[in-house]
C-alpha cells in the first residue's frame, strides 16, 4: 500500500518534548484551512448530516483537544492566535462566522465540550485572552448547551463539561444540570467498570474514550468538592482497565471494534486520562507506554493527505466505513489522546520509564461487553471474539461493526458496499443467508446469547421462520463455528472466514498462494495466513474476492467462505475458521492438523485434531 512520508512518522515519541512535537505535527498542517475569519477548519469538500457550516465549526472545536493541553503545558503552535480569533469571532453573534443559536441533538453540542476543557486546564491562556465583551459573548453561547436537549448516551457529558469550564473562570454556570446528567450517565453502568453507551445501547470505544474520559477529567477537577463521585468514577476506571488492556497488542495496534473508528487514536485516549486523574491501577509506566506505542503505530499508517492533514477511514483512507456524522475534520477527535501534555514536566507520567505490556492471560472473558478475547503475543495478535447484541440501532453498518463473530486487530473486519451479493456484501467472519436472490440477510440482534468460558452461544432469526443457534469455540489460530439452522424456506449460506489483504505491505514480497482441497480453502501471503474448513455437514470451501475498500485495514482483500444451499429444515453446519499473520513456516501443519468434528446419536463432538483434546460436546436435537 501506497503511504506518505511524513515527519510524524519519524517522531521517536519517547519524551514529552517528542509527544508536544507530535501534536504540532497533526495541527499546523491545517493552518491552511481556516476561514478568514477563523472560526472554521473545512479540509475537504465530502459532507456529514449536518451542514458544512457546523462541520466547518467542527474542524476547528476538534483542535482544542489537542492544542489546550500543548497550551496549558508551558508549549505553543502557530495555530494559538487563530485558536483566540476563531472563538472570538465564532462566538460574536455580530460576526459573519458566528457559530449561532443551536438546537435540540445539535451537533455543535458535541463540539462545546471542548471549550468546557479548555476553559478549565488553561484559563489564563484562553479567558485571559479575552476582552470583557468577548468573554460575555463566548459564556453566553456556552450556556446554551444547558438549554437543549441531548441524546441519551455519552453526550450526556458535554454540558457537564461546558459548565466546569464556566465554573472555573467564575461565569454562573448549572449545577442542576450537572447534577441531573451524572445521575443519568450511572444508569448506563453494567458491571466490572464496563458502561454501556446509553440504556441497553452497545459497549465500544465510547466507553474509554468519551465515558471514562470526561469522568476521570471530572474527577481530577472535582475530587475536592464531588469526593464521592470523584471515587466513584476512579475506581470504576481501574476496574475497566483491567478488562481494557486486553484491546491492546504489543506493537501499539488495538482492536478495531464498534463504530467511530474513524477517531483512530484516541483509541489511547483512556490510559491518558487515566494519568491526568492520578490514578495508578496499571502502573503509569504502563500506561505511558500503552498511549505512546498506540501514537506510534498509528502514525506509520498510510493515514494522512500528502499536507499532512487526516483522512476519514481507519488503517487507509476510506468512506465507506465512516458514519453519517464524520465531516473531514471529524478525525481529529484522536487528538483526545494528549491530555498528558497538561502534566507537568516533573508529573511521574512523565518521569517514569515507558514499560511493555504485563504478563496477560491468553484468554480474557469480558461479559459487560459480550466478548472473549485470545491474545497471540508474538504475533501481536488479538481477536475478539463476540456473542452479539439483543438491541441494535440504525448507525451505519451496524452488523458489521457490532454483530461479527470475530474482530481482528490484524486482518480487521469489512463492511458491506451495497447489497447485492457476497462480493459487495463482504461478510468476514458472519454467516451470511440468502433466499436464492443473491440479496443476503446477516445477524443483526439476537434473541438469547451467553458466554461460558470460551464457549459464545447466540440465537437469532434472520426472518420469522428462519432460527439460528450459532455456538463459538474461542481460539487461536483455530476457531470453530457451530450453526444450527431451523429454516422454513430455501436459503442459501455464506459462513465467512478472516478477511486477507492482497496488497503487499513494504519490505514484505509481493503475491498470495492458495491451497483447496475436498473440505478447506487456503489463502497465504508474506504478511499472514486465513483459510476455512467444513468440518461437519454440507458445504463447499471457496474464495470470496469482495469490493474493494469494504475491509479497513486492506483496501483489497480475499474472504475464505464456506458455502451452500439448504432445503426447509433443520441444518447443522460446522465450520473450522483458521488464521494467523505474520510469515509462518508452520502454517502446513497447522493447517494439516486442524479440529476434527464429529456427530452420534445427535450429540456432537469437537476435539483436537493432535491429541483428542474434548474441545466441545453438545447435543443437537435436529
């Protein structure tokens, strides 16, 4: 894959001078883009489902998370006197560029919490930059956020925040609000420091990145006045990082997961708040070395403009994936990522020296988010492997980014690019169902799901005659999937395995090999290995070579997929799903010596290949 040779990708990020350089790096190239009056960034010209003028207002918010703890660490950037002329003027109901009265669910309320920060972590360089009618002018549209309704989940916190900003420069501020919004964000609590992201809403990255993040900011802030809840929201966190590190590998990548990917790194933004809370659960040189290898990683992706500026997409740039609300200056959300910089150079954060990932269990079971993890730490491999939901939403591509079986931080996961076929449906690591018009139907909610040990089992229907069961067996390389299928019309299926990028990566050779025999198919390249097998029950192997761009972390890929067609009736279909990255010389053997399935007297086994090791046993009642 094509990249960019950029600075940022050199930047050793080993020092708190290297981390301040860093956020110059990603905001300096915007300079460019700001509006002549300075209250909007616009980078490009695609659209969100809020008007440029907002997208714009957007672009320019998302700044602050980054340059505000620069600022109020003792740096500076270029960019600073537009910072003040840009909220002078947005905020100026006189001005041309005044950012304007905002409505019920404005996107504008996402973006003001921003200013909540900053007006706490640098009030002298930001208020004190203004004059007595631009501060008056910059409170009163702040207070607005108090005034409008906010969807119930993580937006919850912007007020909060806007009102500890108006607080800690003496401008009156809600305390009822406040009050009312923390009480409603700890009825989205589950259990073991895990949220959920609204009433019955999923657990994703808008756990660390949003939830965790302005609540441990609120508990810095107030653990003076608020103690209680300042405690609260501590221990929680250290509790959820328990979980949390797991999404971590030892090369910096994390598990891509859930909607808003698009955010990047701020994937790392919890260990950062973690550290400007104080709180040392993972010991800071943990954390520390968990938000720099994450910046590190990341910056070595193909994932900038040829100036410097981000793009939407995750690994590559790449619309397909993004939500109806990323404008192009969305991205720089990841800037959330720097709130260390805040700390002083003598804060023990950064003093301590930068330590590897501890010692973790091969498996992690996560029941508050509906995931067990397997680590393959000299792959830097994780895969999480997921139950699925009993709700949903209508975010964009919502199967695919919360109702996959599996979720790689290496092979990634695709979305689908239109609906007509397994080409443009992509289905990695999903059990795809068709009455035979090459329109498929996917796992979108469930009707029961429980996870015992490494064992996930969901129910589903896919139509109202149609019943799935569907029992995984976590592991790796090897997983096993077994599908019941209670159907009362003619389907077609697709049970997919990990998608494989075919672009050489660089220092890697060029090319793939494929391997087919009378029950698996084999794709392997330099960079890594996927295949799948019948083990039970009908099926043909094949390979599966989808749209471009449908997978985010390579913009072509080939599916493993195992295939066929079922008459009405009840259906057993067991399914090896094998992969593994990196070079690997013993991927023959491997392969060769995969899970072995069994069927007597409707019960059926699973075991080992090489030693006969039970790996499950259930009964079948077809």
């Amino acid at each position: 894959m094509f990249k960019i040779d950029l600075p940022i990708a050199s930047n050793p990020l080993r020092t708190r001078g290297d981390v301040q350089q860093a956020v110059r790096q990603l905001i300096e190239p915007l300079k460019p883009y700001y509006s002549s009056g300075s209250a909007r960034v616009s980078i490009g010209n695609t659209s969100a489902s809020y008007e440029d003028a907002v997208a714009g207002m957007e672009g320019f918010s998302r700044v602050l998370w980054g340059i505000m703890p620069l600022i109020s660490g003792g740096s500076e950037s270029i960019l600073w006197e537009q910072v003040i002329q840009g909220i002078i003027n947005g905020t100026d109901p006189e001005h041309v560029e005044y950012w304007g009265a905002i409505n019920d669910y404005d996107q504008r309320i996402v973006e003001m919490a921003a200013y909540g920060l900053a007006l706490v972590i640098a009030p002298d360089q930001l208020w004190g930059a203004l004059s007595a009618k631009e501060q008056h002018n910059f409170a009163a549209w702040l207070r607005q956020a108090s005034d409008r309704k906010a969807y119930d989940c993580n937006w919850l916190f912007f007020a909060v925040l806007v009102n500890l900003g108006l607080k800690a420069v003496g401008e009156p501020y809600d305390q009822a609000v406040v009050e009312q919004n923390l009480e409603r964000i700890d009825a989205f609590y589950l259990s073991d420091g895990w949220y959920a992201d609204g009433v019955k809403a999923h657990s994703d990255y808008y756990v660390p990145f949003a939830i965790y993040y302005y609540g441990l900011f609120y508990a810095k802030v107030m653990e003076q006045e608020d103690p209680v809840r300042s405690e609260r929201y501590k221990s929680r966190a250290s509790a959820f990082a328990s979980d949390f590190i797991y999404w971590f590998a030892e090369d910096g990548s994390a598990l891509p997961y859930g909607r808003s990917l698009a955010y990047r790194f701020a994937q790392a933004a919890f260990w950062g708040a973690m550290a400007y809370a104080e709180v040392e659960a993972i010991p800071y040189g943990v954390q520390k070395g968990l938000l720099l290898r994450q910046l590190r990683w990341w910056f070595k992706q193909p994932i900038f403009q040829r100036d410097g500026t981000l793009t939407i997409g995750y690994a590559y740039p790449n619309l397909i994936m993004a939500e109806n609300y990323n404008s192009p200056g969305s991205p720089y959300w990841a800037l959330k990522a720097f709130l260390p910089l805040a700390l002083d150079e003598s804060h023990p954060f950064w003093q301590v020296e930068e330590l590897p990932l501890p010692k973790l269990e091969p498996i992690s079971v996560q029941p508050a988010p509906h995931l067990v993890i397997c680590r393959q730490p000299e792959k830097s491999h994780l895969v999480a492997f997921n139950t699925g939901h009993a709700t949903t939403n209508e975010h964009t591509h919502t199967s695919a980014k919360y109702e996959k079986f599996a979720y790689s931080n290496v092979f990634g996961f695709s979305v689908p690019r239109a609906e007509w076929g397994l080409g443009q449906g992509a289905f990695d690591s999903m059990l795809a169902l068709s009455e035979g018009d090459n329109i498929y139907r996917v796992k979108r909610k469930n009707e029961e799901s429980r996870i015992e040990g490494n064992m996930l089992y969901a129910r589903w229907k896919p139509w109202a005659d149609v019943e799935v069961k569907t029992w995984l067996i976590a592991g790796a390389p090897w997983h096993i999937r077994v599908h019941c299928i209670d159907s009362g019309r003619e389907l077609d299926t697709a049970d997919g395995g990990f998608a494989l990028g075919l672009e050489s990566l660089e220092g890697l050779p060029r090319g793939y090999k494929t391997e087919q025999d009378e029950h698996g198919v084999l794709a392997v390249c330099a960079w890594g290995v996927s295949g799948v097998r019948v083990l039970y029950g009908p099926g043909q192997a094949e390979l599966i070579y989808p749209n471009s761009n449908t997978n985010l972390m390579n913009p072509r890929t080939v599916i493993p997929t195992v295939r066929t067609s079922l008459q009405p009736g009840v259906h057993l279909l067991v399914t090896a799903v094998y992969a593994e990255p990196g070079s690997n010389e013993t991927y023959e053997q491997q392969w060769a010596n995969g899970p072995v399935a069994a069927v007597k007297d409707g019960q059926l086994t699973l075991k080992d290949r090489d030693g006969g090791k039970l790996l499950f046993s259930h009964n079948i009642d077809l």
